[in-house]
C-alpha cells in the first residue's frame, strides 16, 4: 500500500518574487496605484478599505499576462520596500474571501493600504 505524499510547503517569497518579471513593475504598480484608488473612492463609507482579493482580481484582468501568484510576490516586494503596507486579518472567519488572502508568519495579509 503506497502512502499519499503530503502537500510541498508553500513556496518562499523570495521564489514567489522571482516569478514576478513578466511585466515591467512599473506597468503593474501603476495599474495597481489606479484600481486601489477605485476601490478605495467605492468603499470609503466603509473607510476605504481595499481588500486583496478584489484589489488582485482588478489589476490581473487590466494587466495581460500578469498571473494572481506574481502580483501577490509583488505586493510582498512592494511591501518590503515600503511602498505600500499589507495589514492583518484579524477577524478571517468574517471575510468571505479569507482563503484568497496571503499566508505570513504574522498572519493573513488581507487588506491593501498605498503610502
């Protein structure tokens, strides 16, 4: 009798960023800054809140050939540089998209805030 073979980790982020070169980032980020502010403008008597799911289902259907791994990897770059901040969930079991979100070692990464 064969065993099932687990799942492979999720990949790093530093694999996940290398995959992004598919498009210029410069295309990307301003498709992203232009889709953020419309989503952001829809949702403001909620406070603005723009979340990744919907931000990342907007900019890949406005940008050929850009898949939802390499915008996610590069969010997380964009993140690291300081360009924009990714916020916790704090309460998934309230977001209906909870599982679209980014996994990190301090939680779900869900919520999108430009600087």
């Amino acid at each position: 009798m064969a065993l099932a073979k687990a799942a492979p980790p999720p990949a790093p982020v530093a694999v996940l960023q290398a995959t992004v070169a598919a498009k210029p980032e410069q295309e990307i980020w301003d498709a992203t800054r232009e889709v953020h502010a419309k989503l952001r403008e829809a949702t403001l008597r909620l406070g603005g809140i723009v979340k990744f799911p919907e931000l990342s289902d907007a900019v890949v259907s406005t940008v050929p050939g850009l898949t939802p791994k390499q915008f996610q990897a590069q969010l997380l770059k964009w993140h690291a540089d300081g360009r924009l901040v990714l916020q916790v969930c704090n309460d998934r079991y309230l977001e209906p998209r909870a599982d679209e979100g980014i996994e990190s070692p301090r939680g779900l990464l869900f919520y999108v805030h430009l600087n």
